[in-house]
C-alpha cells in the first residue's frame, strides 16, 4: 500500500541551467550569484515569489573553504528574508537531498514556494585538485597515508563488482559510448563538439587505474543549476506540466570507503526501496532513469542496486542498448558527468535537472516519453545515497 506521506505531492515547477564549462573570472561564491541571475532572467520568476532557500556551501571543491552560512549571504543577494533557509551539503546527493528537503518543509506548511541552488568548480586535477580531493574523501590515517587517489578507489568498487556480478569490460565502455549518444543531443553537453564514440576508442584511450581508462570518468568542468519546488496548485499556475515528487529515500552508509557495508553495492539499494515504496510504484514503472556516474561502473551498479536491471544484468542493459536513445529504459539522456560535464560542487544537479525537464516535456531532441522518471544521486565516496521518484501526476 502506497504511503500517505506526499499524498498531493509538491512539484518542481522551474528549472534553469548553466551551460558546463570554465568560469575563470568567479570564484565559487560567484558562480552561484551568477545561476540566480540566470534563473531569474530566464524564468521570469523574481526572488518575491519564494519565501524558501536552498543552497549548497561555496567554494568547497575549489579548494576555497567551504562557507556554511552561505545561506545568509544569498538570502543578502536576493533581498529576501524567507521563511525556511538552509545550507545543505550531502556532497553529490545534495540537490535530489534538496528536493526532499522543501517538499517536507512545504507539506509542514513551513514553505509555499523553496528555491534550490547549486554552483561548483571543480579543481584542476593537474594543479593540486586530485590531492585536496583524495584528502576530502579519504580517512587520515587509514586511507590517505597510502596514496588513495579517487580514480583507484573508484576502481576497486568496479573490480569487485565485475567480479561478483561478471560484469565484461566492454559493457563498462558501453555506459560512456551511450552516454556520448545523448551528449550529441544535448546542445550544451561539454563533449558533443567530440562527436560519437565507440567501444574500442573507449578501450583504446588512456589508462587510469584498471578497470578503467581516460574515457571511463567525467569530464571536470564548472556550472550550476537552480530550481524552484513550490505546492502543487502553484506549481499548476506557474507552468502547464510540472514535474511530481512522488517518493524519495536516503541511506547513509560509510564515511570512509574502508567502512563500506560491501564494496560490490555500497548500499544503494537501500534509497531505492523506501522511495518505491513511498510512491507505491515498482522499478517496472519507471520509464526513464538519471544516475550519478562520476565512472562508467556506476549506472551499471545503481541500474542493478535499484532494481531497474536484475543483479548482473547491467553490464548486459547497455551492451543490448536499452539504455540508448530507442532502448526500452533510456538512461542519463544528457549525457552524463561522463559527457555532459561534473560540474564540481554542483555534481549532483545535472541529472535531477534533465530527470524534471525530461517529465516535463522540456528536453527538446532528446525528449522521451516519460510519465515516472527516477533519478539516483549520492555523495562521497559513493556513502550517502538518495533515490527520488518524478512524476507527471501527483499521487
């Protein structure tokens, strides 16, 4: 039985973003000052219109500080003093964590309308970034001492689950040529200009840290997103299709990777289930899926962890091409951290963006059929996980 807990579900009624990039003149602060200006001229809808702010801290992975009260300076340049504001970081499970967050404080009556922002810069792996990132995600003297360096890690979750499920190698090329096929949709994906790809260009690149190669991992870059989630009669008056929160989870499993619950899954599966079963919905119903895909393991992982492809069956999704433009289960239809961009800080909000736009009809060529689409996101070291359900009809 479906929970009553969104019963007349909150909706995401605008979004607007940044096109992935280099900013070189805005520091992280600054990048956020810049998606309200953009949010604000493209949508049309004036800070008066919200009495709720969202926001992630600045400047973290630029290596700045991370400011915790960047809440405050906002709310200074927006000139609003609303009613429900706070400073949220979940890492790359921010933003999904952000939607659940003003959707419970608007069902609280705490909120009519909360605006949620993300910027991010990510640091120059060539200059010291790969070093302050290993530092940000590895434990002090367990973990970093031993030269952890967040590709290796990475690739010790894909060993161990290529050799629990039989995952092949190529299905992992497989996630980043079809992530490439609907980059080239996207108008501004950071590698459409690259053209197509093909397994054994994706094999052929440069090494990593086994399994994986150069075209295996995101591409660093800069942006940002902002999106307002307001009540369901005002997300109607506001645009003719919003986009439905129907159910959503989190799990919090490990700080440092060495705590991992178990390597092959990392706990996302847990999200999953309590967001289905809020919803009252089954994987089967989901027509479209966003996955966080900092490497080509991940959609493989998050496909078989939430239950949208059986346990060893993911690798196989992709090979077979039910994740590609025409499959029976489209996946990251932007194209993915892997071709869209990682935009730092700002990870996490490209797939909750594309997931809203695509349930409400505003992906343009790569826009699919999708009634329920569901979007997967997580923080660290794949550690805090948050599963969302968006529909376009409140239940």
């Amino acid at each position: 039985m479906r929970s009553p807990a969104l019963s007349g579900s909150p909706a995401i009624a605008a979004v607007e973003e940044l096109p992935p990039g280099r900013y070189p003149d805005y520091d992280g602060a600054a990048m956020q000052e810049l998606v309200l200006r953009h949010f604000v001229t493209n949508s049309g809808i004036g800070p008066n219109a919200v009495d709720g702010l969202l926001v992630c801290p600045a400047g973290m992975a630029g290596g700045q500080g991370a400011d915790v009260f960047n809440h405050e300076r906002i709310n200074d340049a927006l000139g609003i003093r609303p009613r429900f504001c706070e400073t949220i970081n979940v890492g790359g499970a921010t933003y999904t964590v952000m939607l659940t967050r003003a959707a419970t404080a608007i069902r609280a009556g705490l909120a009519d309308a909360v605006l949620c922002v993300g910027a991010g810069k990510f640091p120059k792996v060539g200059a010291g970034g790969a070093d302050l990132m290993a530092r940000m995600i590895s434990h002090p003297d367990f973990e970093y001492p031993y030269g952890s360096f967040i590709p290796a890690l990475y690739a010790l979750a894909a060993t161990r689950h290529m050799a629990e499920r039989g995952t092949p190698r190529e299905a992992l090329a497989a996630v980043a040529v079809t992530s490439r096929e609907w980059a080239l949709r996207h108008p501004d994906a950071l590698m459409r200009p690259a053209g197509p790809l093909t397994i054994e260009q994706v094999l052929d690149s440069r090494p990593i840290a086994s399994p994986f190669h150069l075209l295996d991992c995101s591409v660093p870059c800069e942006g940002g997103a902002a999106f307002l989630v307001m009540r369901g009669e005002l997300a109607r008056e506001l645009t003719q299709q919003p986009a439905y929160l129907l159910g959503f989870g989190e799990h919090h499993d490990h700080g440092n990777i060495s705590h991992a619950s178990d390597f092959a899954t990392m706990g996302a599966g847990v999200s999953a289930r309590t967001a289905f079963a809020m919803a009252g919905l089954a994987p089967s119903d989901v027509d479209i899926a966003q996955l966080y895909d900092a490497f080509s393991i991940n959609p493989i992982l998050l496909l078989e962890e939430t239950g949208l492809a059986e346990p060893g069956k993911g690798g196989h999704f992709y090979l077979n091409g039910a994740a590609a433009p025409d499959g029976v289960l489209p996946v990251n239809t932007y194209g993915g951290l892997l071709s869209f961009g990682h935009t730092g800080d700002a990870s996490g909000m490209s797939m909750l963006i594309e997931g809203a736009r695509q349930v409400m009809g505003q992906a343009g060529d790569r826009q699919v059929e999708a009634d329920i689409a569901l979007v997967h996101t997580y923080g660290g070291m794949m550690a805090d996980h948050s599963t969302v359900l968006l529909g376009r009809t409140a239940r």
